[in-house]
C-alpha cells in the first residue's frame, strides 16, 4: 500500500512541509502552476533553495508576502479557495486544514465559528502554505498517511493574543489526541499550521505495522535548535493489507428527530471538511413511533473527538455513540494510464483470491470532461474503453 511517512522529530511548520514535499518529488513547477489559480500571484513568491541543518542536506522554502494583512475571517478564506477552480480533492484538503484550524479557534475564543477571525494563519504565507500542502498531498496520491510523535517544543512563543507557553493554544488545541512530545528542543517546533496539515492528513499515530522507504524528503528550518531543525517524510510501502489494530476507526451516531430537513445539507459538509472520512443518514422509527434521522459519521482515532464535538454544537441532538469498529482494506495502488484525452490516475486492487479490479478517478475524468465540453458520462465510457484495452495488453504479454 502506497503510504507517506511523517517523521517530526523536530516538529512541523507549513514552510517546512512544502520544502519536504518539493525535495521528495513534488515537481516545483507544478506546485507553483496550481497556486496560480488562487489568483494572488501578485502578492506572493515562493522560493525553494538548498539548506542544511547540522550537516544534513535539504531544501528551504520561503514565502515572501508584500500582503501583511493577517486578520481574514474563515468565510474569505473558503470563498478564495473554491473559487480558485482547484480539483475537488484538493479544494476539499485544503478546506479540511482551515476547517480544523477554525474550530480550535472557535473552542478557544468561545465564539461561533462563523464568526472566528484568523491572525497567523490567515496571512498570505500561511494560505500558500496549507494549499500548497493540499497540491503536494494530492500530486503523490498515497493511500495511506502514518506519522511518528510530534515535537512541539519549549518555551514560550509570542501569538496575536500575548505571549503565551508553548505550545500555542491553537496547536495545542488542534493536535487534541495526537501523540506529542514535549521540551526536546527550546522554542516553538510546531505551528498551528503544521499541526493541522498533520492532523488533516494522518491516519495512524505511531505505527506499528513494516514500511519499506522508498524515497526520502528533508525540509529544512529557519531556526537552530539543539537537534537538526528539518522535516523528513518518506514515501513507501506499508506491507500490512489489513490495518494494525492500533489504528482504530470509529463510528459516530446520534438519532436525530427535532430538526429542520434543510439544516442537514451543511452538517454533512462541515463534517466531510473536518475530516470525516464518510457522513451517511438512515431513516428510523423511534419510540411513541417518531420518524427521525440516525445521523453516522465515519472516523480515524485522530478526528474522533473533535467530529463529535462538531455533532453537538451543529446539530438538536444532546448525545449521541461512539462505536470502535476496524477495518480491512484491499490492497491498493494509484497508476497513471496515458490515453488519447490525456493523464487519466485510476485506482487499482487486488481481491483476496488475486483478481484485480480498477476504477478511474473522478477528478481526472471530471476535468477532461468540462474541458472537451461534453458530458461526464459519455467521456467516461471512451477513457474507461481505453484503458481497458490498455490494462488487458499489458496483461496479456
């Protein structure tokens, strides 16, 4: 199974990630050709250049922003992400940081998150650096993403707010259930951003299943601390085709009979943006015969807490159930099929009995198919026919 390994010895800061994602592959050019689409070319560059902490090699990021107006609320920030025209996995990553970085703020300010108002993270460089992750994380198409503890650091960090211990509320806040460590290094290790592209993004915290590494990154820091201040994430394969009973998945439930039909539609959005990994409605028949909802949200360990808390703030229920379960997952592996459209990614598994099955990725097909002008389905069939004939040559030799 194709798995990005996240490795914060040293902590994680956004411009740390990119310059680890640029030094493991992610091709600059693209990056930089997607960030476009934001439409804030003008007020930003990014530069990537070698650097080395303590003799070990890597690559620097920076972002240099003429806009120092830090205080955007999150409404800006999602109407300049989907209005951006990114591809729908990459829109909905991106919304999924700034998601989670809003309902920390919300929980710590005691506000309603409409109305939370981002300081650090809403400046330009912090937007580069969350969308930039969205467009790293998507181009490498893993399946699976693991990461060891997190280092947050020692000290105290001066915020918008005061001056405050480290880690910063927001971090500490948002890396809620996430495995930390504390004082290796003296100062901040981990930002808010950092901290939420990880928990965004992670499926497993401390894992103990085989990883073969394949391919390494290494970004590099603008601090000295006492140990090497770089970011090193790795790509390779997970050996385990069944996930390790350390990574526990959850079902979350609340019968729901008192509220409004059309107040649903944005709970489901709000939760698939916070990370849930699927939201599905059942009708049901409660006592005294009351019609209602039962309302299931699908979950990690990381995401558990903070989903359920959205359900109670979000929603008329006054409780609800949270249920372990583990799930078992087929092999899988994202190829790249040339055909006469174009780069079409599909997603290929192997059944237990050894057959393989495949399925085109949405996303690709989607963008072909507005860009010829013709409709989903029909342009499906044609990419669909060719990489069938594709697949059953290659086989057949």
């Amino acid at each position: 199974m194709r798995t990005l390994y996240y490795q914060p010895s040293c902590g994680i800061s956004g411009d740390m990630h990119l310059a680890a994602m640029i030094d493991l592959g992610v091709p600059e050019q693209y990056l930089t050709d997607e960030l476009a689409k934001l439409n804030l070319t003008s007020e930003f560059k990014i530069t990537f250049e070698s650097g080395s902490k303590m003799g070990i090699s890597g690559t620097r990021a920076e972002v240099h922003a003429a806009d120092q107006h830090d205080h955007r609320h999150h409404d800006t920030i999602i109407k300049m992400i989907t209005n951006a025209g990114f591809s729908q996995a990459i829109e909905a990553r991106a919304l999924r940081v700034f998601q989670i970085i809003a309902v920390a703020e919300a929980k710590i300010h005691n506000i309603p998150i409409e109305q939370v108002h981002f300081h650090e993270v809403g400046a330009i460089d912090s937007i580069v650096d969350i969308v930039g992750a969205a467009i790293c994380l998507e181009w490498l198409g893993v399946e699976r993403v693991i990461c060891n503890s997190v280092e947050v650091g020692s000290g105290y960090v001066n915020c918008a707010h005061g001056r405050f211990p480290v880690p910063a509320p927001a971090t500490q806040e948002i890396l809620s259930g996430v495995p930390c460590t504390y004082g290796t290094v003296s100062g901040e290790s981990t930002t808010p951003t950092g901290a939420a592209i990880l928990k965004a993004s992670v499926d497993e915290y401390e894992p103990k299943s085989a990883f073969i590494p394949e391919k390494f990154g290494y970004g590099v820091g603008h601090k000295d601390f006492e140990i090497p201040n770089v970011l090193r994430i790795v790509l390779g394969e997970s050996t385990a085709n069944q996930v390790s009973k350390s990574e526990q998945h959850y079902k979350i439930e609340a019968n729901i009979d008192d509220m409004a039909a059309e107040n649903f539609e944005p709970l489901i959005q709000d939760l698939l943006t916070a990370g849930a990994g699927d939201v599905f409605f059942t009708p049901i028949i409660m006592k005294k015969s009351r019609p209602a909802t039962c309302l299931s949200v699908l979950s990690n360990q990381a995401n558990v807490h903070a989903l359920a808390d959205m359900i109670l703030n979000r929603s008329s229920t006054i409780g609800l159930r949270i249920v372990p379960f583990t799930k078992r997952i087929l092999p899988r592996e994202l190829k790249e099929i040339e055909t006469s459209f174009g780069t079409v990614r599909i997603k290929e598994v192997t059944q237990p009995d050894g057959r393989k099955r495949w399925k085109s990725e949405y996303d690709d097909v989607q963008r072909i198919a507005v860009a010829k002008g013709k409709d989903f389905r029909s342009v499906k069939q044609f990419i669909d026919f060719e990489i069938m004939q594709q697949l059953s040559g290659a086989n057949s030799k």
